[in-house]
C-alpha cells in the first residue's frame, strides 16, 4: 500500500472536471501536487490555494500537452518544487467531434495531438525518474468510447483505444522497474462537458446506460486513488468506471 502522503502527483488537464476531482482527492489525501492546465489557469490556481488551504503543496505549471515544451515544463516544475514524480496522472483531452465523412484532417490531428501524442510526451518526460527510483504509477483518463466507439468521434475513439494499447504495452516495459501503468475508462460523467448537451439528448444518453444515471467526477477519482494506494498488484488493466454501459 502507498503511503499517500509522501507522494509527488501529477495532473494533467487538471483544472477542470475529473482533472479537478482527481487534485482535489489526491490533494485532500496529502500527496502534493502538479496541476497542469491548457487555459483556465485562474481555476486552477484557485484548485491550487484549496490544496494548499487543506495542508497540502500545490504548483500549477499552464500549457497544452499538444505544445512539446509542455512537457518538459511540467516535470521541471515538478523537479524543482518536489525533486521527483511519483505519479502521473494523464487526464488532459479533448473533442472535436464529426462523422467521418465530414470530419478534416485538422480535426483529427488536433485530437490525436492532444490525447495520444501529448500523453506520451508528458509520460516520457517523468517514466526515467520513476523506473529509477523502483517506484511509480502512472494512470491515464481513457473512455469508454475507446472500447465501444461512439457516434461522430472516430478521432477521439481512436485516441482513446490508442491509450489503451500504449498502457498495456508500456505496463510490461517498466513492471520491472515497480512501475505500474493503467487506465481508467469512465462512462458519461456529470461534467461541464455534459451539461452543454441538450436535455433531449440527455435523455437518450441515461436510457442506454444499466444502472440508469450519469457517474460523477469523485467517482472516477476514488477509482485513480485506489490503483495509487492500493493497485501494487495491478498493471496493465483497464478499470471501467461507466455505470454498466460497457461490460
């Protein structure tokens, strides 16, 4: 089991939504905190004084993980103020949803910037300091849409299926290094994301979903806390968080 308090936590995309519930879980369980953002930089500073308010350190360091100096950035920040990442947690994402047939080039390379090129870069720049140390987690923010797909989002389906195959493989690089690697694959969560959907469609989205309601933020981060304190044992894996629409 990982003594929560003595960890360095990184969050990318961590201003908002589950960004913002895994900070605010890991923050409020004592590790201290790396919290990157693309632009809400007041929020997340605002995240930053609350961890800082209950006991915890917290730094912000703001840029686009699609920008390749954002991940250097991100572990110099952490290298300076805490010397080491214990933990990273890639969260940051975007959409930029079409059907296929409708959809450009630039909307699908954005996405696959961002989702898939972006988290490697920023895992790159910590996975030598973990493997060197014999510990460390790395967690990363998938979706069910990478496992069933979705209407008009092949760009992000793949990015997300993507992730899934990069953890698994890098989960086998590194298990002998007392690294492990995982993703969290979340269902329709009650986000900002969410709420700009019309009720109508809403509707339609709860009725495909078994257990009948749309998850919540703290939800997904008491699951990112569980494979950090106690997922010693777990590498490799998808933990699917989604309510029953994916099995």
């Amino acid at each position: 089991m990982a003594e929560m308090g003595d960890l360095v936590c990184v969050v990318t995309g961590g201003s908002r939504g589950i960004g913002r519930a895994v900070v605010a879980r890991l923050g409020a369980a004592g590790c201290r905190m790396v919290i990157n953002c693309r632009s809400t930089v007041d929020e997340a500073r605002e995240l930053a004084a609350q961890v800082d308010r209950h006991g915890g350190e917290a730094v912000v360091v703001p840029g686009s993980i699609a920008d390749p100096d954002t991940a250097a950035a991100i572990a110099a920040a952490a290298e300076q103020r805490f010397g080491r990442v214990d933990v990273l947690v890639n969260n940051a994402g975007i959409t930029d949803d079409a059907t296929l047939r409708r959809m450009t080039d630039a909307q699908f390379t954005e996405v696959v910037q961002t989702n898939l090129v972006g988290t490697h870069r920023v895992t790159k720049a910590v996975i030598d300091g973990m493997c060197d140390r014999g510990f460390g987690r790395v967690i990363t923010i998938s979706s069910f849409v990478g496992q069933l797909g979705n209407y008009g989002q092949s760009n992000y389906a793949a990015t997300k299926a993507g992730l899934i195959g990069w953890t698994k493989t890098l989960a086998l690089e590194v298990a002998r290094h007392g690294v492990t690697v995982n993703c969290v694959c979340p269902g329709f969560i009650d986000t900002d994301m969410l709420r700009g959907v019309p009720e109508h469609v809403l509707e339609r989205l709860v009725a495909r979903i078994p257990l009948g309601r749309f998850g919540d933020a703290d939800e997904v981060a008491r699951g990112v806390e569980y494979l950090i304190r106690d997922g010693g044992y777990i590498t490799g894996s998808c933990l699917n968080i989604n309510g029953g629409l994916y099995m």
